[in-house]
C-alpha cells in the first residue's frame, strides 16, 4: 500500500519532531516537501532528506502531489493556511490549538465541514500512555467525584526561535489548552460553565498562571492547574472517585491507584511517541474514510473554553456555554 504523501508546513521548534518522526518511523505517509520561512535552513533539510522546499506555503499548498498537510505554525497563522489548504482540497492535521478564538475555530470548522476534507486537531495529550491507562482504569473508581488536573512548566528561557513564535501566547493557550480538551476527553461531556483567576507578570504581558474550575453538563466539578513560574515540571490527571483515586503523571509516565484501606497500585507506563501514534491515526483515517479521531470541531471547544477562561478572569464571574 503506497504512503500518502505529505507536506509540513512549519519546521521550527515543534515542526521538527513531526519531521523527525516522518523520516524515521513507518506512519502510513510519506514527507515529500516542507516549507519554512527560514530559508537556508529549509534548503538545509530538504537537501538533506531528498524533499521539496517551498519557502512560501501557497506553492506547497499547490502541489497537486500532496495529499495532506501538516501545520505547525504559531496559531495566528493557522486560520489562514487552513482555509487555504481546504480550499485546495487536502487533508490537515493542525496542531493545537486550532485557532486563536472561536470565530477564527468555527471559520475552519464550516470551511472543513463543507468542503468535506478530513481535518483533525492534534491535541496529542490524548495518545499519552499514562492517559490511555488512566482511562483503562476509571470505572473501577466509582462514581466520580470530582477530577482534577495540572501542568506547571519550568519558566527556563525557550529558544530564541520559540521565543518568536510564541511571544505574544501565555500558559493557557500555549499548552494549557491540553488539559481543556483532556477534560472532555476525560469525562466524555461537555463543559456547561467556566470560571478562571488569571495571573500575569505585567498588566499587558501573556498569563503565566491560570486556576480554572470548569462544571460538566452532568454536574463534575473539574480544577485546573496551569503555570509557568517555577522551575521543574508536573503534570498530572487525578480522578476521585467514590470507590478510589487514581493518578496520571505523564511526565513520570505512572499511574497509581489508591483504593479502600490506602491499598495502592502503580502502573508503569513506559513513555512512547504520541505524535507517531497521532500521525498513524491520521493517515489511516484518510485512508479508510474513517471519522478522524480528533476532529476539527473538537478543536473548536477547546478554544471556547479558553476563550470562556479569559472572559470570566475578566469580568471576575463564572462564564455559562451554550
């Protein structure tokens, strides 16, 4: 069965493990072209590995041998060069977030829908081993009582092409976005309220620090715990449940479940590649004509809800979704 060749738009700090994982790992597609705004680096790869180099996007996007696109780009440039990619017809894996707010989300939203073209977000935190594990073990904790999650990353100086990228983005959309989809994922339900105390070094800068609580339609109370402001990284996922508590931490990659008595189990989860396993899902669901597993719409609610925590630090209330 022949690959499905693909283009990655986007070979920066991020962009480069999709390229790495491409070149080494069997997925179901085939790189052929990259494109990239820093020019003699992108000439650099694509030497290298025998690609294409397109230093504007729209040429790739006119390929007419690409089949699907990968974008990896500082969001503010995603609305753009999705639609544009729709529009010709390909294929897109967008990495998170989908947009910059909702009106952008849902412009690429009915642009997939109506063009029917396959489009899934990667909200990789979903193919996290400690994840799936925690899923596997959740019905054995009982009526769930609340869920609580966080990620506090280190406040070490990125790179100075990170830096660009994301200069004007703070925690909650730069990786803070994980835990508003994993909640979904999670509880399979949707959010029905939003409330969020926001934190930023200076009145105009990004936040740095964002506590949110978040109400389930069916009434789950969700905590999260998103921050850059120490140094050292935690991330965790923690289910309590009437019958017991269990404990994902995806940087350590163990689960533990504390039961009746303070009986505890731990579940090693060795750490794998979750874009690999993202990358498969996608390029089998093209192939097969499968829903994507992620979709363009799951994409959306994550950036509502973001959307929702910032209005409500705003006006200092709880935020009610439609």
């Amino acid at each position: 069965m022949e690959p499905i060749p693909i283009g990655l738009i986007g070979v920066g700090h991020h962009g480069s493990r999709y390229l790495h994982h491409l070149l080494s790992v069997q997925t179901g597609g085939k790189l052929i072209a990259i494109s990239r705004r820093n020019i003699e680096e992108g000439i650099r790869l694509a030497t290298e590995h025998s690609l294409r180099f397109y230093p504007n996007y729209h040429d790739l996007l006119a390929d007419s041998a690409i089949q699907a696109v990968l974008i990896v780009t500082p969001p503010s440039l995603n609305l753009p060069i999705a639609l544009e990619a729709i529009q010709h017809g390909k294929a897109v894996l967008l990495e998170k977030p989908l947009a910059l707010t909702h009106t952008q989300g849902r412009q690429i939203v009915e642009a997939a829908t109506q063009a029917e073209v396959p489009f899934m977000t990667a909200q990789t935190l979903r193919y996290e081993p400690a994840i799936r594990q925690l899923q596997g073990i959740a019905s054995s904790l009982g009526h769930w009582e609340y869920l609580s999650c966080a990620m506090r990353f280190e406040t070490s100086p990125a790179s100075p092409e990170k830096k660009m990228s994301w200069n004007n983005y703070g925690a909650l959309m730069e990786f803070g976005i994980h835990l508003l989809d994993l909640v979904r994922f999670l509880t399979q339900d949707d959010v029905d309220s939003v409330s969020a105390d926001i934190d930023r070094p200076a009145s105009q800068a990004p936040e740095h620090r964002a506590y949110i609580k978040l109400i389930t339609r069916r009434g789950l109370p969700c905590y999260l715990d998103i921050s850059r402001v120490s140094q050292g990284r935690v991330t965790r996922a923690e289910i309590i449940g009437a019958e017991g508590q269990a404990l994902a931490d995806w940087t350590t990659g163990i689960v533990r479940r504390v039961s009746r008595g303070n009986e505890t189990t731990d579940y090693p989860c060795p750490p794998s590649a979750t874009l690999v396993a993202l990358l498969r899902d996608f390029c089998q669901a093209i192939r097969t004509g499968n829903p994507m597993p992620i979709t363009a719409e799951d994409g959306l609610r994550a950036v509502e809800l973001a959307e929702a925590c910032y209005h409500s630090a705003k006006i200092g209330k709880p935020v009610f979704l439609n």
